[in-house]
C-alpha cells in the first residue's frame, strides 16, 4: 500500500515539475478582473472544475458552473475555464467554441495543446499527463484511466486559489464566511 501512494505522488510531482509556472500565475491574474468566471468539464475533471468553482466562490469571485440550471448566458467579457484532458471531449469543446464567439476568453486545461479544444483558447494550460486515451507522447501512469491529470488539476486549481486569494487579499477567515452554514 505505502509503495502504491508513494508512486501516485511521485507521478504526481513528475507533472507538476513541468508545468508552466508562468501560466498558472497568467491565469491567477486574468482571475482578479471584475467579470465573471466559468468553469466546464467532464466526468471527473468536471467534478474538478467543480471543486475550482466552489473554492472561488468561497474566495468572492462571481463564479459559476457551465450546464447547472441556475447559470446564466455568457458575455462578452467573461471567462471561461475549459477542462479535458484530451482536449476532445465534444462538450467541453463545443462551450469553447461558443463562449468564444461570445467574447468570452476561453482558458483551457488540457494534456493535448493541438487539440480542438486549445484551438479554441486565447490561454492553453499544458498538463503533461496520462489520459484515459494513452497516446504514445503521453506520460506512463500506473494508475487507471484519467486519475493522474485529475490528481494533478485539483491541484494546479487549489495553487491558483492560493494565488488568487492572495492577490486578492483574501485571508482563511474571509473565505470561512463565504462558506456553507447550513450543512
């Protein structure tokens, strides 16, 4: 068991160490401008970008979750945060497209940077990491499927969390009051 989480860390840190600094930080800033965010994703990096969504809002940003029913239209102005690790998962990509046309800036997360839904970015975030899709320039994952890009976005999402909140001034007592008080 030990030697099983000591290899899910290890690839874990394998991503990361090659992730763009430079782009989490573009995004942590692009975050701070008073418009308001959108998140969209598939199965479980959808339930990643959920969890994304949920920290900003505990944070104070004005954020919402593409396909829920209380979601408004998208504007020109607004951002989008893209999430697929393929970067071909036909919903994410369509939202892309359209929130694109909207004027919306797109912000994509994925492992493909030549994938439909990059084309559709003004901002592509590389996650170097295994899918479920296993193309032959992806990184070896003894985990299943998804699981290592998954591990490695709620990640990326929770430090751009911690560079917003910080840009922001937002302190843990601050993101405690905007959290639930009826559970």
């Amino acid at each position: 068991m030990h030697n099983d989480i000591k290899s899910i860390l290890g690839e874990i840190q394998e991503v990361l160490d090659l992730v763009d600094t430079n782009a989490i930080e573009e995004v942590s800033r692009a975050l701070q401008t008073p418009t308001r965010i959108f998140v969209i994703g598939e199965g479980r990096s959808g339930l990643m970008a959920k969890s994304f969504a949920m920290r900003l809002m505990h944070l104070g940003a004005h954020v919402f979750v593409m396909g829920e029913t209380i979601t408004p239209a998208i504007r020109e102005g607004d951002i989008l945060i893209a999430v697929s690790g393929s970067g071909k998962t036909k919903n994410v990509s369509w939202a892309a497209e359209k929130a694109k046309e909207c004027g919306c800036r797109v912000i994509a997360f994925t492992t493909n940077l030549e994938s439909e839904l990059a084309s559709y970015a003004a901002l592509s975030v590389h996650v170097p990491a295994a899918t479920k899709y296993r193309r032959q320039d992806e990184m070896k994952s003894v985990q299943p499927l998804g699981s290592l890009f998954d591990q490695c976005m709620h990640l990326i999402f929770d430090t751009i969390c911690l560079r917003y909140a910080a840009l922001q001034q937002i302190g843990h007592s601050d993101a405690f009051r905007m959290h639930s008080n009826v559970e």
